[in-house]
C-alpha cells in the first residue's frame, strides 16, 4: 500500500484578518493609478499590518491581478 505524503504537506491556507485587508485595500485604493508600493511603503504597511514582506507583496500581485479585467480572447 502507498501513502500519499502529499497531503500531510500541504499548508492550510487562511484568508487574513479583515482589519489587515482593510489597511491593504485603502492603500490600494489611494492609489489606484500606480498601485505598486515603494519598499519605505511596504515597512509602513509591515508595521500596521504585522504581515511578512512576501506577504504584503504577494497582496498587491493578487489585488492587481484582481483589478484587471481579463483582456485575452477566447474563441469558441
């Protein structure tokens, strides 16, 4: 019989407080035209967030990902 090991790896991935998101999408809001914070900004949003910096950047990939409206066409 084989064990399947993959699944006692996986990390269980949690959704981040809504105050946290709340910091993140007003800062995201504000700047909307250049959403792509400098790294003084991202230690500002460390310190009231209490989020990692891969966090904070991966925050920002996701909510410009989100933002945008899919460009590409399909054919059917």
């Amino acid at each position: 019989m084989e064990v399947d090991r993959s699944r006692s790896t996986k990390r269980k991935r949690g959704n981040l407080p809504k105050h946290v998101t709340d910091v993140l999408r007003q800062w995201f809001e504000e700047h909307e035209s250049h959403p792509y914070p400098t790294e003084e900004e991202k230690q500002m949003l460390i310190h009231r967030t209490g989020l990692l910096m891969s966090q904070i950047s991966n925050w920002f990939i996701n909510a410009r990902r989100r933002r945008v409206p899919n460009t590409s066409c399909r054919r059917d």
